[in-house]
C-alpha cells in the first residue's frame, strides 16, 4: 500500500544521501532521521532508534554535541 511505498522512498532517499554525498555527511543524517520518524509513525520503534542514534553521531562529528540540529533529531 501506499505507506509501503513511501517507505521505500525515504530507503532510495538514504541511499542517494550515502551514496551522493558519503556515509557520514549531514545529508545523510538528514535522510536517516527522515526513515527514523517514519518509524516510529509506524510505531515500528526497533527499527527507528538505530537510526536516530546513527543520525545524531553523524551530526555530532560534523558539527559538534551541542549543535541544534543534534537536539532536532532528539525530539
């Protein structure tokens, strides 16, 4: 159905992301943190925390543990 669907738009948004821009880019953390939310819309919360936790180290190594963004991806 169509929440299939857009879960396999924000998995090809990911991997464009890492691919495009690298592993470890903000881009990146961008696109994980966009698939964690869907997650946990989805109440499918083992599959979002990973993500989160990925996006926020990224984002943590670009641009520091007190940056806003850090706090976004915490909300």
């Amino acid at each position: 159905g169509k929440l299939d669907e857009a879960e396999r738009f924000f998995k090809a948004a990911l991997h464009q992301a890492k691919e495009g821009f690298g592993l470890r880019d903000p881009h990146a953390a961008s696109a994980l943190k966009n698939l964690a939310e869907f997650y946990v819309l989805r109440k499918e919360f083992e599959k979002a925390e990973p993500l989160f936790l990925e996006a926020i180290e990224i984002l943590e190594q670009s641009f520091g543990p007190d940056d806003i963004r850090i706090t976004l991806c915490l909300h």
